[in-house]
C-alpha cells in the first residue's frame, strides 16, 4: 500500500485553494503523473528536495509532494 494515500496526496496539493476555486488535482491520474515527473527529473541527476528513508526516486517524489516541496501547477498556470 501506498503511504501516504492518494487522497492524503490530493490533499496536501489541494490544501492552499481557497473556498468556492476548483482543486488543482481532481484525481488520482494528477497525483501519479506529477509524482512520475518529478521521479524522472531526479533519476536524470536534479537533487531530491528531503532526505527520504528510501533512495528510490519515486519514493523520494512522493515524499517531496507529501512534504509540499513540490507544487502541481494548474493549467492556468
């Protein structure tokens, strides 16, 4: 299983929207490509933004948003 879950993930994303604005992550597919993204970004040599329990890139990325280190841009943006 997945630690931190999905929805825990959508969460900390979608936590600075302000009431009655649309979520910047409405489904899981968001959080798998940004997590995804970021993963490759780090295995191409950018460096990890926490120090993780794990060295594997997709972990490290999944640590990284749950932390908010990493921001999701919404297509506005």
């Amino acid at each position: 299983m997945l630690h931190p879950s999905y929805s825990d993930l959508m969460k900390v994303v979608n936590s600075k929207v302000e009431p009655g604005e649309a979520p910047v992550v409405n489904s899981r597919y968001s959080i798998v490509m940004a997590t995804s993204k970021r993963a490759r970004q780090i295995i191409a040599g950018e460096e990890p933004l926490v120090a993780g329990r794990d060295d594997k890139p997709l972990s490290l990325a999944v640590e990284e948003l749950n932390q908010g280190r990493i921001k999701i841009l919404s297509d506005e943006e």
